[in-house]
C-alpha cells in the first residue's frame, strides 16, 4: 500500500510538473536598433524603389508584423536612444537639439526607471552590445578631453550601462572614424578597428543568447549596431555585393548580421519563446550620398521626404518589425501611428507590470496591435522631434509641422534663404500626400490651432500618457528661435 501511495504522489509531482513546464514563461526579448537605416533601404518595404537585396529582414517580415507606420523619436541618434531606453521623449530632458556629447554624465538620469531595469527586476538578465551614445562620464578625464579613439585605454565609467540596468555591456558609447574604444563592463579594454565591429557585435550576441538559454533565465539583449552609420565600411567579403557602392554593401552586411543573430535563437532553440524587435534610429543620412544612390534607381526614404536630421517623414519613419511566433501571426501587418518610446510599457503589458508615474511618460503599449486585438488607435497623437529641435505633432491622418523649413540637413535648410518668406507652419495630410508636398496651413486653420494646442498639452503635463502631472527637465520652446541646423 505505501508503494502504491508512493508511486501515486510521484505520478502526481510529475504531472504537475509538466503542466508547469507547458505554461509559457516570460519571453526572452531581443530588440536590435540598425544605425542610419532608412524605411527604403529594406527591400520589402521598397519593392519597386529599392534595389538592395535584404533577404533576413524580409524574412523577419514574413515571419512576424511590419508596422508601415513607425517613427523614432527624433529623426537623430541620441534623442531616439533615449526614448527607446525609457520610454520619454528626449525633448523633455536637458538634450533639445543636436546629440550628446562624449564624455559626460548620462543623459539617463540617475533613478530614472530604463526598460532594462524594468525587465531586471521581474528577473530578466540584461546585456547591452553595440552603440550606447547616451553619454557616460569617464573617471580622471577631463569633459571633452578624450583621445582620437574616443576613451584612453583603461579609463572607467562609474555611470555607463551597468548603472542603468544593465548586468553587461559591450560597445562603445560614440563612433570614431579611427579605432573605436571598447568597453567591457565599465572599462575600457581594447581598440577595435570600425570595419571589424559588426562581426564582433555578432560573436557577442551569439554568445549571450547561447549561454542564457542554456540557463533558463529569461533575457533581454539591446544591439545597436553601428550600421550603416559612417563610417561606411563593409568587410571585403560584402564589398561589390550590393552593386551600388560601400553603402549598399554595407546595409547588406548589416542584413547579414541580423540573420546571424535570428540563427543564434533558432540553434538555441528558444526562438518560438522570443519577442525580437528591428528598427532602425533614423533615417538614412546624407553621408550615404543619397543623391547617387537615387541616380541608381535606389531611393533610401522610398517615396518619404526628406531623410535623417529632416522633420519630414524620412527622418523619422522607418523599418519596424516584430517576430514572437507564439503569440504574433507571420506576415502580418499593422498600420497603427506608434513610436519608438512605446517599448517600455509593450514590456510593462507583456509581464503585468505596473509602471512608475514618473516613469514612461510617452510610452503606449502596442501588445493590442501585435495580438490583433487593438480596435482603436494605441496613440491620441505621436510627436516628432528635428536635429535643430524643431516640433512636428501627428494625429490620425494630419502632420503639422512648427517651423518652416526642414529642420534639418536638407533644403530649405533653418535660416536658408529658401526658408524665408515660407509659412511658418506646415501641414500635410499624410492620407493622400505621404511625401508632404502640398501645405494645407492656409486651408484649415483650426486643424493648426487644435494640434498646436494639443502639443502645448503633452509639454505642460510632462506626459503624452494617461496620469499625473510630470515635471520636464527644463524649459520648452516650441518655435525655435536658433534656426541653424547643428551638425551632428
């Protein structure tokens, strides 16, 4: 009789133990940030402008959402970064025009809640390789003073990635024309020449995601890569490929490096139970010279105006696919307005957390969309932010822009002579001209005072979200008064 019972309770321990193990756990997230990459540069985006092969983004596609409708939060790389990591426009911190500078405390304010934090506490291990560029302060160096490598070898951050969520870090925080200082944790170790970085930030994933599937523990891995940012150095093995020069063949090369990592899930064999995010930080930028890429047939904005720096749809939209194959339908498609600045509470929702007041101020969680369960727009309006700071705010079909020019690099350039004599304001109806070529300011008025006001709004409150009342971290101007365009 105590065998039996024995055998009984045993029985019972392992049934129960196996409906535990068929209960989905919390999914591994990989979200991977391309650097410079414009919405046409991705061939199934772009399919009749865009002449480079992209062959493992287009198949990340077909196996999981495109949104055709996605923006950074600002068309240039520090303010996007930021708003990924915490779920804010960075336009509400002290960084309102241009990019940060090298070596200084971090834009990320200490305790302010990032979405790595965020997953650490609900007992997610969180790695950063690739680009950082949301500053740090080196110990013993001067501000400003660094090396033509960016940080002397050996030098220490006590405020980089570790300190805001991060249990690792690989990368550098801003790219150098010559080798690039690499830290490892918060120190840096090694030089690395920029052609070779790609493949490195590769071997790094792979490791990450090998070792903490063969732990159990969920994980979260933020890549940011350094490409096709400049400079634009494709390895020998990807030179000539493309047909259209060393940016062509660098955005397949980039393409490659996001196949590789999708392998690395798939020989883990955790890819069913991972969430992987692609996008891209801003349009593509001029140093890709557009224009001789245009004259090839190939249009890296696709049929957008504009392109990195610019106010205009083509510093801002861009590539945004989602794979989760076991909760997300392969080749779907979503046309909802979202922004970068939704990952945050996506996580939040995704774990049944509840976010901080002061945390995630402008962030929407777009797990409605990625289920198929969302009937209305995520987002009452998205705001859309220039190199030189210029406002643009976005709801349903209309765009209204507050300023005259393009906000950035391209013609009419702030305070160019093409500008002058402009209406100060620009508004498009993307519905039926997606390239902004007709201003309709003139024509509806009210369209101009409603939005304007609405932004007036988002910036008073120190929140697009639902909740109380946030404190910006400095003034906001919405017309800018600079009307010159920084470089970056």
């Amino acid at each position: 009789m105590k065998h039996s019972l024995a055998f009984l309770a045993a029985l019972l321990l392992s049934s129960l133990a196996g409906q535990a193990s068929a209960e989905p756990s919390k999914p591994n997230i990989v979200y991977i940030l391309a650097d410079d990459l414009g919405y046409g540069d991705v061939q199934c985006l772009n399919p009749q402008r865009g002449k480079i092969k992209t062959p493992n983004l287009d198949r990340l596609a077909s196996q999981g959402m495109t949104f055709t409708d996605a923006h950074s939060g600002s068309s240039v790389c520090t303010p996007t970064r930021y708003g990924v990591l915490t779920g804010r426009y960075a336009w509400r911190s002290l960084l309102q025009q241009g990019v940060y500078p090298d070596n200084r405390p971090p834009l990320i304010v200490d305790g302010r809640l990032t979405v790595a934090a965020l997953l650490k506490q609900h007992g997610y291990h969180t790695a950063s390789i690739g680009k950082w560029h949301v500053g740090f302060s080196l110990e013993g160096v001067p501000q400003g003073k660094l090396t033509q490598n960016g940080a002397p070898l050996g030098s220490v951050t006590k405020d980089g990635p570790l300190t805001r969520g991060f249990d690792e870090f690989f990368g550098f925080d801003r790219l150098t024309e010559a080798p690039t200082s690499m830290f490892e944790g918060d120190r840096c170790t090694q030089l690395i020449k920029p052609v070779d970085l790609l493949g490195e930030f590769v071997k790094r994933a792979d490791f990450i995601i090998t070792t903490r599937a063969k732990s159990g523990q969920p994980f979260f891995l933020y890549l940011a890569l350094n490409s096709p940012h400049a400079p634009i150095v494709p390895t020998k093995e990807w030179q000539g490929k493309s047909g259209l020069g060393a940016y062509g063949d660098f955005v397949m090369e980039s393409d490659w490096a996001v196949g590789e990592v999708l392998a690395s899930l798939d020989k883990a064999g955790v890819s069913d139970n991972t969430l992987v995010i692609f996008t891209s930080d801003n349009g593509c930028s001029k140093v890709a010279r557009i224009s001789k890429l245009q004259a090839q047939g190939h249009y890296p904005s696709a049929d957008l105006r504009g392109s990195k720096s610019d106010i205009w749809e083509g510093g801002h939209r861009l590539p945004f696919f989602v794979r989760w194959p076991s909760k997300i339908k392969a080749g779907s498609q979503s046309s909802q307005l979202i922004c970068h600045t939704d990952f945050m509470a996506t996580c939040a929702e995704i774990l049944g957390a509840k976010l901080p007041d002061n945390a995630a101020e402008d962030s929407f969680s777009i797990l409605p969309a990625l289920l198929g369960t969302d009937t209305a727009p995520l987002h009452e309006a998205v705001v859309h932010h220039s190199l030189n700071g210029s406002f643009a705010i976005r709801q349903g079909k209309w765009k209204l822009e507050l300023c005259a020019d393009s906000g950035g690099w391209t013609s009419p350039k702030p305070g160019s002579k093409e500008a002058k004599g402009l209406p100060t304001n620009q508004l498009y109806d993307l519905s039926t001209d997606k390239g902004e070529t007709k201003n309709l300011q003139a024509e509806h008025p009210e369209v101009v005072a409603r939005l304007t006001r609405l932004l007036e709004h988002f910036i008073a409150d120190g929140r697009s979200t639902p909740g109380p009342k946030q404190a910006n971290d400095a003034p906001i101007v919405i017309r800018k008064r600079n009307t010159t365009a920084p470089n970056e």
